[in-house]
C-alpha cells in the first residue's frame, strides 16, 4: 500500500496564512512555512485530461428524489434550512480555499498518521469510491491510484477553487478515473446506491445541512458501502485543533444513528482522530459498539 507522504512527495514546502487558520487551530502551534502554493489555473480540457477535468454539476432533482425515495418505502429527503447547531452541536464554518495549502504540508502524515489512516481504507481496483470535501486532492490522487482505471473516485467539494487545484494537480501525473463534482451544501450529487466506500476527513463538523447530507450519503451507498469518517478527537484536550473542529464519539454516534446509520468498524490508534465506519441501518454488514473514547485514550499513552 502506498504511503500518502510518498504519494505527496513531490509537492513543495507550504507557507500558511496565520490569521486564517487560526480559526481551526489552538495558538501556537502553528509554525510558519516556507513557499505558497501555485495559483489555480485554468486548463484545457484535453482528451488525456477529460476525466480528470469535468466538474459534474448535477442539475436539480430534489423532487424527483423525494418521490423515488416514497416509492421505494425510504425515508423522504429532509427539509432543512441551514443550521447553526445539531443535536446539541455548535456546528463550524467550512475551510476556506485560501488554506488549501495546509492540506497538503508535507508534516501532515508525521502528525496525523494519515498512511495508516489510508490503509484502514482496504481500497481495492475497481472500487467506486468517494471523496467528500475532496480540497485539493491530498486523499484523492492516492485512492484514484489505489482503485485503478478501472475504478472511479467521485471528487466532491462546494468551492469551485479546490475543485480547480484538484484538477491540476491530478492532469500532472495523468490520473484519468478522477471525477470532480461541484457539491451543494445540502447535497453532494451522487449517484444513487452505487459508492462502495465514502471518505469523509475533517469536513463533516462543518455541514450546515447535516441532515440532508447524511440522507444523500445513505442514498449513495450500495448494500455493503461505508462511510468512512474521520473526525478530530474532542476528547482529548492536547489534540492541538479548537473545540468546534473537534468531535466526539458520542457524538458522532447520536447523529448517524439518528441518520440511519450503524456502526460496523472503528480504528483507535490514530494520535488525533477517531476513525469510524458506519453503513446503512438496513445493510447485512454486522453491527458492533463503539469502544469508549476514554479506552481508547488509555490505550494510547
């Protein structure tokens, strides 16, 4: 399995925006970097590059899926305005692209684990697969690596400006089974019961439409398809991230329960995040419970 700092290891140095990030991170942990990232670009849509270059925008079909959703006895599609907190979470403001570099500094795996993270996946060529608040690209290019050309990776996010640094990085090393979808924040448009695994890293927190996305994830799924989400650890105060950006496992599952969602995996070694795999309620995969944040915090020192 191929590491994400190898995957990434062309990339130069970052320089962050302070001031920005500061929104996300406690003070003083944050170290200045050495270069900026590459202004976006437009680029052609060339043969070799058409895949990786279309920006799918769905067009609008919230009554047609609702009534499809009627007929086959599910839950109809939630009618939400966006909201300033849920079940008792104060929800947080998305990232803005301007702090795209951030996302792919090249110490994000030493402090993160994110190849561990990313083998925790169990990719497989042929796989349909699912970046949620894909930015620009530091888990999408591994996974379209990872599912070959044979497989796809739904590229979702709502700033048009990632989906730009997406593209461009992924046309410089010829990666073809990419398709970027510019997502509504209250639906990402996607295809009905097709996603095998749906990733979902440090965004979920930030969705004012929570409920409705979470019925338009559960659509997504097949039979045995997963979300795999992971979220900061609020449990753990050292976890040098503010309070808002951080989840915690009790959390995460009052809200996907309430969702139709179960539980069926969960990793606990990452040194900062909870990594949980939920399924659809009506999915054959087994259900178990979680272990105890606190557990698993023990286990760790």
């Amino acid at each position: 399995m191929m590491r994400l700092s190898q995957s990434l290891s062309w990339l130069p140095r970052t320089k962050i925006n302070a001031a920005l990030l500061c929104l996300f991170f406690s003070p003083g942990w944050l170290a200045a970097q050495t270069a900026e990232e590459p202004a976006a670009t437009q680029l052609p849509d060339s043969p070799s590059q058409q895949a990786a270059s279309t920006e799918t925008e769905a067009p609008p079909g919230e009554n047609a899926a609702a009534e499809e959703a009627a007929e086959a006895g599910e839950r109809p599609r939630p009618q939400e305005e966006a909201r300033r907190s849920y079940l008792g979470r104060v929800l947080a403001k998305p990232m803005s692209h301007l702090g795209a570099p951030w996302l792919i500094r090249p110490e994000r795996d030493e402090e993160e684990r994110a190849s561990e993270s990313f083998q925790q996946l169990k990719l497989t060529e042929g796989m349909v697969v699912c970046d949620l608040g894909c930015g620009n690209g530091y888990w999408t290019l591994p996974m379209a690596r990872d599912v070959g050309a044979e497989g796809r990776v739904l590229a979702v996010d709502i700033q048009r400006e990632m989906l730009q640094k997406l593209r461009e990085r992924s046309a410089r090393i010829k990666l073809n089974n990419i398709e970027p979808i510019l997502g509504g924040v209250d639906d990402p448009r996607l295809p009905k019961a097709e996603v095998d695994l749906l990733l979902m890293v440090d965004v979920y927190h930030e969705f004012s439409h929570p409920e409705s996305m979470l019925w338009s994830i559960r659509r997504s799924l097949n039979p045995e398809g997963v979300v795999a989400l992971l979220e900061y650890r609020e449990e753990d105060p050292s976890v040098p991230i503010k309070p808002l950006h951080k989840m915690s496992k009790n959390q995460i599952m009052k809200e996907y329960q309430a969702n139709g969602f179960k539980l069926v995996r969960e990793y606990n070694k990452l040194p900062w995040q909870h990594l949980m795999f939920f399924a659809r309620d009506d999915s054959p995969l087994p259900e178990i419970e979680p272990v105890p944040a606190q557990q698993v915090l023990k286990d760790l020192e």
